[in-house]
C-alpha cells in the first residue's frame, strides 16, 4: 500500500520466499526431482517479487506485473505435471498389463500429489507479496490447489469402485476429474471482489498519503509562520526590558550628580601677562610669503580656488551622505537602531487547513489515454485466463491421458458377453494362428527348458500363497462356442514360453467415456502351470460344477483348480471362473484359479486332485 516503509516489503517477501519454499517441500513427496521444481518456485517469488516493486501496484502496469508473477509462479506446476505425466504413461504401459486398470488409480495421483503442494505455496507466497491486489491468483491458486486434493480423492474412489466391482461408480468418479479443474475457475470469480477491494483501498491509501503530505507542508508553514510570531514578540519583550533599563540608568546617574575638576585653572597658570602682550611679542616671527617675494596674477588665482572650492564641495556632499546613513541607523545617542519587528501573522493561521486532493491525482493511470487503457484491460483480463486455465490443468489428474497410452483391447470375435469388468491392457491374441508361436515370440516370451507342465515356488506351503508369485501372461479371443479343448496346443505353447497366466476376453454393452470403452472388453484370468493338491478341486462340465474333496492340507484354501471336461465350452468357462473369482464369489478361488486339461497328467487315485503339486 502506499505510504508503507520500505522494510516492510523485504519483510514480506522473505515471508513470501520461506512460504514458497517450506509450504511444498513439506507437503509433497520426498522425491529430488520435486525438490528441484520447489527451490525453482522460491528462486521465481524472489525474482518476481522484486520486479513487481518496481511497478506502481495500484495501476493497471501493476496489474500486468501481478499477472505476469502469477504465470511464472505456476510454472514449476506445469512441469512438475508434464514430467509426472510422462512417468505416468511409461508406468501404465511397462507393468502387467493385468494390473494397469488397478493400478490407474495410483499412478493418476502422482500429479495431483505433486502439484497440488505447489500451486498452495504459490497462493501463499502471492498472499505475502501483493496481499488484496493479488486476489484473482490467490483465489485461482487455492482453487487449483483444492481442485488437485479432489482428484485425488476421486482417484482413490474410482480404485475402490474397481476393486468393488462397481465399475459404473468408477466411471463417474474417472468423468468428475475432468472437471475438477474448474474449482480454480471458481477460485478466480472468488477473489476478484478481493482484487477490486483491493484496488479500492489502494486509491484510497493513495489519496489519504498525498493528503497528509499536502497537510503536513501547510503545516510546516503555519508553524514557521506562528514561530516568527512568538520569536518577533519576544524581541519586542527584550528591547522593552533593555529600553526600561537604560532608563532607569540614566536616572539613577541623574541623581547622583558629575563633577569635573581643574576647568579653566590650566589657561591661568601657564602664561602671566594680557593677551596683547603675547600677540605684540609673537610679532614679526616665524616664516612666510609676502609681497616682496612673489606677485600672484589674478586668474592664477581664480581658476585654483574655483577648482578648491569644487572638490570641496563633493567631499561635503559625500561626508553628508554618511553622516546620514548613519544617522538613519542611529539614535538620539548614537546607538544602532533595531529593525522593525512584524508582530502579527502575514496570513490567517487560526482557521482550518484546507486540503485539495482530485480524483486524478490518487489515479496511477491518469496519464493513460482511453484506448492504452483499455488495451491493458483486455491483456489483464487475458493472463488472468490463462492462469486460470494453467492452473487448473495442472491439477487435474492425468487419468485420461494414461487411458489414451494404454493399448485397445477390442477384438472382431464373437467372445462370450458378460457384464462390464476390467480388462487386460494389451491386444488378444488369436490361438488358432499359424504364426501363434512366431507372435509369442515378438512379445518377447523366449521358450524354456524343462517340464511345460510344472510347479512354481509358489505351490510350496500347501498352496497358501499359489498366486502370489509374478507370471507372463498374454491374452487370447475365442469364439463363445468353442471347446476348450480346442485351445489345448496353444496353451502348450504358452506353457512352452513361460506364459503361465491366460486371459479370456468377453464383451459388455460399454458404460460412456473412455475408462467405459476399457470396460466393455472384461477378461478373466487362469493360471495355466501345475496346481497344488491342497486347493479347492472342481471338475467342470457343460452345466455341472462338481466339487471334489479336500486333500490333507492346513486350513481353508485360497485358490481352485478346474479340471476342464471335453464337452466344456469357452462361454461356460469364461462365466465359471468369472463368477468365481469374483468378490462376490466363492472365497476359496479368489487368491487364483488353475485350469487343467484331460491331457494334463494321470493319476490312479480316484481322486483327481493328486494331479497337482504335492
């Protein structure tokens, strides 16, 4: 505000710098790359902050600088979310892709988890430096920041909706963070009766320093003028009292009397005799001209006395000069004379100080024509736009740019139809190609040596963990009607390569938006390596489930295996293990489930069940 010390600015933008620095580095991830852009953001609220002090803030230039410090102070945002994206995309497409819809989730809050610290110190540090002037930002920055704190509530929403097999929940939740943004919009609108306050306290703030400066000069006058007064009123005290006491000197001398001795006793005593008797005896003595010596002619003497008698008469006239110059500064007795003295004010300095401040005077942008004024208006009103919109991109969390990097999981097959569900990232195979092994090879499943059919580290401990342990997988399109048999040599080659987990994919009537379209392609997942004995065995007919018992182990299992009949169909198989495996299913087969051909080893047990690992 004007009329505010200078140490108060320093002040506040130290407190600007500490906020800008400690506010994010505080709230945000412990990650040095963050770090980097929260040192940037202090190192841009000094510099910024400097160069708006040399602007008048109340002005429309002041607006401009305000605007501009704003842009650069979202700009650690914008590339701390374009850097965060990025590692967004690569994640989402480098994991399993069995994973990456359950994964979306966590990896969307990367952005709001980083930027949203950011954008909260920037308000902050804008609150610090312009105060009400930088309402519009703060108002955008706060917006922003809170906009980033729901998506990330909205992404852990939509997590658990997938979780929970709520997936219409899940895509509104992933619709609603498009929108978040428009929380900094809102922001903005908020803070602009802030901003106009503002402005309005800045003129006024103005008005009332050229006031008091006008007043305190007037003032300073009026004081100097009352001062004179009382210093000439003093004099005037003191030459009385001097005047009183020369008066009462002279009296007093007066009355005593002056006495002066031996007068006239001098000419008595120093000659005896009458004063013609001394003429008489000086007669005739001492040197001289007389007429014997020299005849003077009469011009001679005529022109010298004229001449005489002129410098005679000016050294009179400059001698009476003087002598009246001095006599004009002097008294009766010969003192200096005193000046005279001014007793009373020159103007009025009892009535009240009236003080004149226009419109224009308080207006930082007087001097602006219409036109340039209005041209900085629409630039104002420009960068507070693109602030706002900066702001409110940088928020919002990348949800839908990792969909548009994740690979289409659609297929032309006629793949048996269910209800929406997640699906598996990563286009399906077809089982019957020729090419399928050459396929599974460009995929980068390099074949193996040993067993196909074989037990990994995760059977041990009765199956307790089967599951658990990471598989290659790859996903298949296979008509509904199909017999599962018919896919036997291609799982071999699967099992060949060391692609141990199949997915099944299915259609669904697809919910709107993107995450909808990844919905509307469910897959199902089976292992395809050796089970356990200790598992829930089924055997799986065409419309029969029959359950075997249970194999000597250590408490209830946490994973089935399916023994496939010949007759079974993909359809069949594909909505067995879907409702089994899910949440809603049977508890037994939610840790994994294992298919197992006829073909897939013998047993002389009746029980089939000692197929699987021991």
């Amino acid at each position: 505000m004007p009329g505010t010390p200078k140490h108060i600015f320093i002040l506040r933008l130290a407190l600007a710098t500490m906020l800008a620095l400690f506010v994010p580095w505080l709230l945000g991830p412990d990650d040095m790359r963050y770090r980097g852009y929260v040192l940037s953001l202090a190192v841009l609220t000094v510099l910024t902050g400097v160069v708006r002090n040399t602007t008048k803030e109340g002005g429309l230039s002041g607006d401009m600088a305000t605007g501009a410090m704003a842009l650069l102070m979202v700009a650690p945002a914008v590339g701390i979310r374009s850097s965060r994206v990025a590692d967004a995309v690569f994640t989402a497409t480098h994991i399993a892709p069995q994973d990456a819809l359950f994964q979306l989730p966590t990896i969307a809050q990367a952005v709001p988890n980083a930027s949203g610290p950011l954008l909260a110190g920037a308000a902050l540090a804008m609150a610090a430096i312009a105060g009400r002037l930088g309402g519009v930002y703060i108002g955008v920055f706060l917006g922003a920041a809170a906009a980033a704190w729901v998506g990330h509530t909205l992404a852990i929403e939509a997590g658990l909706a997938m979780r929970a097999e709520h997936f219409e929940d899940a895509v509104l939740y992933s619709q609603a963070m498009r929108f978040v943004g428009l929380m900094a919009l809102v922001g903005g609108i908020v803070g602009y009766p802030i901003y106009r306050n503002g402005k309005s306290a800045w003129r006024a703030a103005m008005h009332m320093l050229i006031f008091s400066e006008r007043l305190a000069e007037l003032q300073g006058v009026r004081d100097e003028e009352i001062a004179r007064v009382k210093s000439a009123q003093a004099e005037l005290k003191a030459r009385l009292a001097a005047a009183e006491a020369k008066r009462a000197r002279e009296e007093e001398e007066a009355k005593q009397g002056v006495a002066i001795d031996d007068v006239g006793e001098a000419g008595d005593a120093g000659v005896e005799g009458s004063p013609e008797e001394a003429a008489d005896d000086n007669a005739g003595t001492g040197g001289g001209f007389g007429e014997e010596d020299h005849e003077f002619e009469d011009d001679e003497l005529d022109e010298d006395d004229k001449d005489d008698d002129k410098d005679d008469d000016k050294d009179d006239d400059k001698d009476d000069d003087k002598d009246d110059d001095k006599d004009d500064d002097k008294d009766d007795d010969g003192n200096p004379v005193p000046p005279p003295l001014e007793l009373e004010p020159r103007f009025d300095v009892e009535s009240p100080i009236k003080v004149e401040v226009s419109a224009e005077e308080s207006d930082p942008d007087a001097s602006l024509s219409a036109k340039a004024a209005a041209g900085m208006g629409r630039s104002l009103a420009g960068l507070m736009v693109i602030c706002c919109l900066t702001a409110g991109w940088t928020a919002t969390p990348p949800w839908f740019e990792v969909l548009n990097a994740l690979p289409d999981p659609s297929t032309l097959v006629a793949v048996p139809t269910t209800d929406p569900g997640l699906s598996i990232a990563r286009p399906p195979m077809n089982p019957f190609s020729k090419s399928f092994d050459q396929e599974l090879s460009q995929r980068k499943h390099g074949k193996l040596h040993g067993g196909a059919w074989t037990c990994l580290k995760d059977t041990a401990n009765f199956g307790k963990k089967y599951g658990s342990q990471d598989r290659a997988i790859e996903q298949i399109a296979v008509p509904a009607d199909t017999p599962v048999v018919d896919i036997y040599p291609a799982v071999g080659l699967m099992r060949r390569r060391g692609v141990y987990t199949l997915g099944l994919t299915g259609r669904a009537d697809p919910p709107y938006g993107p995450l909808g379209a990844l919905f509307a392609w469910p897959a199902v997942q089976v292992l395809l390596d050796r089970p356990p004995r200790a598992l829930q065995w089924f055997k799986m007919g065409p419309n029969s489930l029959e359950e075997f018992p249970l194999l000597p182990g250590k408490g209830m299992p946490t994973a089935c295996a399916l023994l496939i009949d010949s007759k079974t169909t993909i359809d069949t198989l594909y909505q067995t293990v879907r409702s089994l495996g899910s949440m809603y299913g049977d508890r037994r087969c939610r840790g994994a489930i294992a298919i197992v051909f006829p073909e897939d080893g013998t047993t002389t047990n009746a029980n089939p069940a000692w197929r699987g690992c021991p």
